[in-house]
C-alpha cells in the first residue's frame, strides 16, 4: 500500500499548472476508491470534494480522535490554527507507518519533510506512464466505472435551478408530502458518503433541519425566490467578449517551417499569434505547437498548445513586454484557456517587470469579475505586483478590489488585502469613501481579513482621523482580538484616530486597561500612550507596575509618560 498526498492547485487537472501537465482527476479517484492505496488531499480541500478523498480534517480527527486542536470553524470554513503542509505528512506518515512508499505531489517542495518523495504533478505523470512508479500505478482504463459520466440530465437541470434561486421547494420521490422549503444549501464532506454514492446536497430547512438528500431521488424543485436580479446580470455578464484579429493562418504555417531561424522576439510573437488562434480554432493550434516544440528544444512540457505557447512567451520577459496590448485583449476572450493563460503571462511579466503592465491595469481589473477562479487568481497577483512600486496606478481598480476584500478563496484574499493596503497607504484619501465597507471586515471571522481592516483603518486616520473615530467602538472591540497583529493594528488606528474625539477613547477604558496587560510589548507600549493622551481612568497600581518591571524599556517609559500626565493632572 502507497500513501499519496496530493495538492490540488497547478497539481490535478482542475487547476492545472499554466506550463506544465497536471495529474488527471480521473486518476486520483481511480486510486483512491478502486486501488487499495491511501489517497489524501493536503492543499486546496476543495479536492477532498472534487475527489472524494479525506483531508486534512480528516488526518486530525484520525490522529487525534477528535478536532479540538484546531480549534472553532468559522463562517467561511476556517479553522483557529491550521497546521502547515509538513505537519500534515507527518500526521499522514504516523498514521500509515507501514506504507511501502509515502509519496507527495504538488508544486511545494516537501522534500525536506522526513520520509516522503516530491513529485511536481508533471515529474510524478512521467514516472507512473514511463518511470520508477510504472510498476505500481496505472491509470484507469477507458472503460472504468471511476472515469464514467455519472452526472445525468436530471441531476443537472437540478443543479441549474438551484443556481438561480435563492429560496426553494423540494420534491422528494415524487410524494407531495414529502416536499420541504430551504434557503440553503451545500455539499457535505466526502468521508461522510459511501464511496459509490451519487450527487448529494445537506439542504436547511425553513424549520433549521439538515436533511441530507441524493440528487437523483429530487423529483422537483420549485424556485420561490429568485437570486436578486442584479446578481443574475453579474452572472450572465461576468465574462468579458473582446473582438481578436486571427492571424493569417497561412503565415503562420509558413513561419513555423522556419522556426529554428527566427529570432526570440519573432518567436515569442508567434505564441502570442497562437494564443489568438486558439480563441477560434483548436486543430491548428495543436498542429502549430506541436512543429515548434519539434523545432525550438527549450519549448516547456504542457498538456494543451496554449500551455505550451503562453509558457514559451513567459520565459522571455523583455519580448513578451511587447504584447502587453494583445495580452489585455486576450484576456476578454469568451474562450477560457486563451483568456487564462493570458492573463498568467500578464502575471508572469508584471512579477518580473511591473513596469510594462500598467497598461494593462483595465483589463486585469475587469478579470477580477470572471467566473474563473484561476483567472481571477492570476489577476489579483499582478495587481499586487503592480502596486507594491506604482499604487497610483491602481487607483481606478480600488473600488473592485474592496469588493473581494473577504473572498473566499485565500490566495485571491492575501493579495487582495496587500493590494489594497500598497494603495491605501500611499492614497489614504482614496480610501475614505469605502471606510463603511472596510469596517464591516472589522467583525469577520477570518484573522487574516481582521488584520488587514484594522491596519487599513489605521492608513486612512493618518489623513482622516474624524472619519475613523467613528468606529473607536468596533476598534477597541479589537483591542482584546485573538490575533496580535489585529490588536496592535486596532491600537495604531485609536493613537491616530484618537486626536479627532479623545473621549471616543476615553471610553473605552476597560479595554485599554486589558491591553494594558497584553502578551506583545509593542501593544502594552501603545495602551500607554493611548492612556497618556486621552487621560483614560485606568488603574494607577498598574501602570506603576509597568514603570518599574516591565521588561521592556519603551513600555516603562510610556508607563512612566501616563503616570506623570496623571500626577499633572487637575
């Protein structure tokens, strides 16, 4: 028996990597519920249901005997402490000792982590078609039940209207009486399904039940509420078309016959000139790349011609700045896999050379709005690199990346948050308008979101001190956060904002009195000077137990600043 741990995220091929071949999902399933191996997800969990393998709760709860180490989930699904990537082999590795290999697949080196051999998605296809592994592994044949559509018209007309509503009556096996409303609805975790079962959904009725239900046993489904029509026009229009000029396609055969005399810059062109085709064609692309690859050694291994091509531009940089203008249009194509790997190359550049991008600043904003994750992924990057030396240029993006402040997805959500933060830093002004919306982050349940809404409301009192002492409630609440990143950024929003209404603080005195007492010396230093200059009744005994023991010297001084503002006092 084998342990496999996979990533999901440029590994498997729902999210494949944009240059290189990923592992087929069909693969993944085939091993896990047909072979008898071990097949887990440690990245994006978002496998553990693509897959219907177990995850990193399920390694917790298996190790531990229950979640409590993990702490609470919140809303969005988050956990109070995550373990990190190699804790989570190593829980794998203690509870499979005896497995004949461990192995991990994924993008992220793990090959330090004691006991497992790293495969990249592409390294760990070749060893099981051709390699060291072939004598282990195969993939599933044609005809295998795993790799079967098991997705019927029925199932899928059910899924189609529950996407439109926001409110719905069930129907179950066609009696009348077993029918019920709900206004929510998700998929439960793998591991609590038989391995063979089909779709199923955990619907919460009007009445707060759970009630588990398989797809195909739905006879009807009643929408009595509609999502809001401004959402359905998002949805309908949420990709954008852009008209692209195909290249002449005799040209571009002629030129491919001469590709070993081409220049990099005429090469670099010419995949660009393939990414265009591919938005209309797909036989001639393939044929295309296929010559180039035989005709050009560095051309980079891909599963599709517009992997292969966008991967080829992306490794030369100072050519592929040339085509940022083809590029933005690229990404407005109706056609996904042009549209994404052109925005991955806008991703690729701007990491390398922001410089040339800015152009592209429209283009990757409005791809912020795609439905597809990976696009919106590569998007919010560049905008991020773009911003940490050219914020200014971000500035008509602000109001879209606000919008996605508290995304789901954790990458698009870090990045978002830096973006935003590079902008507002330089731009506190720009910021103003959107203070009612970053405030509301204030009570998230995710830290990260908690953290980045304090620290920008931080940014914008240095200008706009009357305009956040509107929230000194929701920011003393923070004061005592349990996160210390969002407790000092509270603090550094009161000291700036507090000049604009010092009672506002004042009030707040029991909280200060707590933080006063904090476990970081930076925040006890901050609750010092907060108490200094809003004159805040807190108690003597303590800030006098600050002057003289506090193994910090800035916190004694601070101490020591309050008390003589108190002795001063009239």
């Amino acid at each position: 028996m084998f342990v496999l741990a996979f990533d999901r995220d440029w590994t498997v091929d729902v999210n494949p990597p944009p240059d290189r071949s990923a592992v087929p999902l069909d693969w993944v399933t085939f091993w896990a519920h047909d072979i008898e191996h071990e097949v887990w997800a440690i990245g994006n969990q978002q496998l553990v249901y693509e897959a219907g393998i177990p995850g990193v709760i399920e390694a917790v709860d298996r190790y531990y005997g229950d979640l409590d180490i993990i702490g609470e989930q919140d809303e969005s699904g988050e956990y109070d402490f995550w373990p990190s990537r190699e804790r989570r082999l190593e829980l794998l590795a203690e509870l499979f000792p005896d497995a004949r290999k461990h192995i991990v697949i994924g993008d992220s080196d793990c090959s330090h982590v004691d006991g497992w051999e790293q495969y990249t998605a592409w390294e760990f296809r070749e060893a099981v078609t051709t390699g060291s592994l072939s004598a282990f592994f195969h993939p599933p044949s044609i005809d295998s039940d795993t790799i079967s559509d098991t997705s019927s018209d029925h199932v899928e007309t059910i899924r189609q209207q529950l996407r439109t509503a926001s409110e719905a009556q069930i129907t179950v096996s066609g009696s009348e009486e077993d029918a019920f409303r709900t206004a929510s609805w998700k998929k439960p975790r793998p591991t609590a399904l038989p391995v063979d079962a089909p779709a199923t959904l955990d619907f919460t009725t009007t009445a707060g039940d759970t009630r588990r239900i398989q797809l195909p046993d739905i006879t009807d489904v009643t929408v009595l509420e509609e999502q809001p029509e401004s959402e359905r026009e998002h949805e309908d229009n949420s990709k954008p078309t852009a008209d692209i000029e195909l290249p002449d396609t005799g040209l571009m055969l002629r030129r491919v016959e001469r590709a070993t005399y081409l220049t990099t810059a005429q090469r670099v062109e010419f995949t660009i000139d393939v990414l265009k085709t591919a938005t209309k064609l797909s036989a001639l692309p393939k044929k295309l790349m296929g010559e180039f690859n035989r005709a050009i050694d560095d051309v980079p291994d891909g599963t599709s011609p517009v992997d292969k091509a966008s991967s080829y531009a992306a490794r030369h940089p100072s050519h592929l700045q040339n085509h940022v203008s083809d590029l933005s249009r690229l990404t407005g194509v109706t056609d996904t896999g042009a549209s994404r790997h052109a925005t991955w190359c806008l991703m690729e550049l701007a990491e390398k050379t922001p410089e040339p991008v800015i152009d592209a600043v429209p283009a990757l904003t409005t791809a912020l709005t795609t439905d597809d994750e990976p696009t919106r992924t590569y998007a919010t990057y560049a905008l991020t690199c773009i911003s940490n030396q050219y914020p200014e240029e971000l500035l008509p993006a602000l109001d879209t990346l606000i919008n996605q402040l508290d995304n789901e997805n954790q990458t698009i959500r870090t990045n978002t948050h830096s973006a935003v933060g590079h902008i507002v830093n330089g731009y506190p002004d720009t910021a103003v308008a959107h203070t009612d919306s970053i405030a509301t982050l204030l009570e998230s349940d995710t830290k990260r979101v908690r953290n980045n809404a304090t620290g920008l409301l931080a940014d914008i009192a240095q200008e706009h001190p009357d305009r956040i002492i509107e929230y000194a409630d929701d920011l003393a609440a923070r004061l005592t956060d349990p996160n210390i990143q969002a407790r000092i950024n509270a603090s550094i929003a009161l000291l700036r904002a507090g000049e604009a209404n010092p009672e506002a603080v004042r009030n707040h005195h029991r909280q200060l009195e707590k933080a006063l007492d904090d476990s970081s010396p930076e925040m006890r230093a901050n609750a010092c000077v907060l108490v200094t200059n809003t004159d805040a009744p807190v108690s003597i005994e303590i800030l006098q137990e600050l002057r003289a023991n506090d193994p910090d010297e800035t916190v004694r001084d601070h101490a020591a600043m309050a008390i003589r503002r108190r002795d001063n006092s009239p």
